[in-house]
C-alpha cells in the first residue's frame, strides 16, 4: 500500500504546468489550440457555486492519497511506464471542527478546469464562474471515527474527474459508509498529482475527443475496470459496494462480474455493451450479485434498453430504476450547481435541460442519494 499524499497546493511551476495542460487539451478537444490559451489564465472571481449539505448523523474526513501501480503501464501516456491513480478516502469522523473543508478541486485542477469546463461540457459556460471557491463538507485529514466499516468506490463518468461526485459520496460517507472516489487519468478532464514526474505534467488533462470512436471507448472502460481492482488490490479491500455514473457504471458493472471481491454495484447510466454493439460479458451472462441499473427519462434510448435489457433477461438479483423529468448528469453534482447557473444566467434552460433535466434539485438530490444509499443499506449495511 502507498503512502497517503496530501496535494502540494504551492507545487513549482504550476502556472507552466498549466499553460501546457491547457493548450494540449485544448488542441485535443478542438482540434487546435486557440491563442488565448499560450498564457496562463487569470485568477476567477466569479459566481461562487455550493453544494448540498449530506444528510447523515456524521461529520466527515477526506483524505487524498497517490497510489502507483508498477504492474502495468498508463495506456493514454505511455512515457509514464506506470499507472497512476488519485483517489479520495471519505469516511465518517466525530468532529470536523479545526479541519478545513476541502475543495472540491484542488487549486491546479480548478485553474485547467476553469478554461476546459466549456470544453468538456459544452453547457457550461467558458467564464463567470470561480471554479476554486466551492468547498465540500467533508473536512480535510479529520480522523476517521475508530469502527470498521463497509466500503463503497466510486467511479465517475468519461471525461468527468472524481470531484464532479463529492455530494453523493460525502452523503453516503456521512451515513457511514467509507467512500473511496476514483480518478482514471488521461480520460478525466483533469487530474492534480502531488508532483511532476517523467511522461507527465503535476496536472494531466483529458485525452478524450467529442468524436469517441469504439477503440478508445473500449480501451476506457478495460483501463477503468483495471483501476478499480488495483484500487481494491492497493487499499487491501475486500467485500465491497462499488457505483459509478455512465463509463463509470459501465467499468463497476463489468468490474461487479470479473472480481469476487465486488458484493453489489450501481450502475448510473452506464451502457453495457461495446460502441460496436457488442455487450459486456456481465450483460451477455449475467451476475449473482445485486446490481442496480439507475436511468434517466431524458437519456433514455435504443442502445441503452437493448443492453440493459440483456441483462435484466438473465433474472437474479438486478433491478431497474428510472428517474423523471431528469438528463443523464442529475447523478452528479451537476444536479445542483447547473440551476445555480442558469439562475446566474450563465447557461440557457436548454442547456440546463440538457445536462440534467428540468426537475428541482430539492427533488433530484435527495431523489438520488436515496436510491444510491438505500440500495447499499440493503447489501452492505452499516454496523449500528
């Protein structure tokens, strides 16, 4: 198991770094990288958006930890020689008093991020927003509370880092579960390393291109299957709760089927099938375990019922859910920061609708984190 590593928030040459990070992606996602992007950008000081508070009876620690796995190399950055993740320990905790709350991007990823969110997502708007100012309610390196616990990992969606799911996974840390968000770098709009190494930049930016063709999407879901059983490997896990949004419940469906260590998943609206039309090995034969497939009515379409209903034909213990008047990004923390947006005036209803549907978050919030948390209460209980 690898040292924890808290992100040197005064890393050297952070503004070169960036500058880099910013104009590769850029060229990667456009197709060229527009001038703006050769200086680094200014500091935001724009609409400063807030997150739900959890719902749970506890306080909650975050810890952010480095691990390397020198079995295998990064498929998207092959210079590395190795693969790298950064992952976050939510766990419950008897006081967040004297402990910052964290981030929900750390200060080199906010800065990429602030030029790459219109970019990655397409509604969001390219200024006006301070990307750096919205803090989470977990407390940084507060200790965890004595008890063993059960663990969930989370996987986040292609082209989404893992803090676009701080509000669920604080939700569920603070019913007392630990909670262990995942980044994939190299298919994450950004991801913030504790330092520079060989192969890479202290922050690495998406690879991924509007244009997803079957070879890349493939290699994403069999690196992100990967990386969760590393995860699982790293930690020493073993019976565990995974979910994840879109790649991300393809990679926790799949990963459910190939690793007994895995006791139950949510799939957040993730295909399970190939962009060829070949289905997963989970959909084609399969699992014993509990899986929940969670879906949206705005999503909804011909590729996903056809894969999903694979699956379902096979019976045991996978259930289907549908969420109304929602889009496919309701299961993130999309769901509450794009209303604060459009009211800000800076996306349109359409793009609203679009990303997460035209339902309130004070209905799709809790909507969520009850169908997430009820179904883990099912299969892997907290000790009470």
């Amino acid at each position: 198991m690898t040292p924890d590593h808290v992100l040197d928030n005064q890393a050297p040459a952070r503004r070169t770094v960036a500058r880099g990070a910013l104009a590769g992606a850029a060229a990667l996602l456009l197709g060229a990288a527009p001038p703006a992007l050769s200086a680094p950008p200014a500091p935001s000081r724009g609409l400063v958006l807030r997150l739900p508070a959890p719902t749970g009876p506890y306080a909650v620690g975050a810890t952010v930890r480095h691990l390397v796995d020198t079995s295998r190399n990064d498929p998207w950055a092959p210079a590395i020689g190795v693969r790298e993740l950064m992952v976050t320990v939510l766990r419950p905790t008897a006081t967040g008093r004297g402990f910052p709350r964290m981030p929900q991007l750390s200060p080199g990823a906010a800065e990429v991020f602030t030029v790459l969110a219109g970019l990655v997502r397409p509604h969001l708007p390219a200024a006006g927003v301070d990307w750096a100012a919205t803090l989470t309610h977990a407390r940084t390196d507060a200790p965890p509370l004595p008890a063993r616990r059960p663990v969930l990992l989370y996987s986040p969606g292609g082209g989404d880092s893992r803090a676009m799911g701080s509000s669920l996974a604080i939700d569920l840390a603070s019913h007392g579960w630990t909670v262990v968000t995942v980044d994939h770098p190299g298919d994450a709009s950004e991801v913030e390393f504790p330092d520079v190494r060989p192969g890479r930049d202290a922050v690495r930016t998406t690879v991924l291109r509007p244009d997803l063709d079957a070879e890349t999407f493939h290699t994403m879901i069999d690196t992100r299957v990967a990386d969760l059983r590393f995860v699982l490997d790293a930690l020493g896990l073993d019976r565990v709760g995974v979910y994840g949004h879109s790649a991300g419940g393809t990679a926790v469906a799949q990963a459910l089927h190939e690793d007994p260590r895995i006791a139950a998943a949510v799939n957040l609206e993730g295909y399970l099938d190939l962009m060829d039309g070949a289905l997963l090995p989970v959909a084609r034969e399969g699992t014993d375990r509990p899986l929940l497939l969670a879906g949206t009515d705005g999503y909804r379409d011909e590729r996903l019922d056809r894969s999903w209903s694979a699956l379902l034909a096979h019976g045991g213990p996978v259930a289907r859910r549908q969420l109304a008047d929602s889009a496919h990004w309701v299961f993130t923390d999309y769901a509450a920061l794009v209303p604060q947006l459009r009211a800000a005036g800076l996306t349109t209803a359409a793009g609203r609708a679009e990303m997460i549907g035209t339902v309130d978050p004070r209905v799709s919030v809790p909507a969520v984190r009850r169908l997430v948390r009820c179904f883990f209460a099912r299969h892997l209980p907290v000790p009470r």
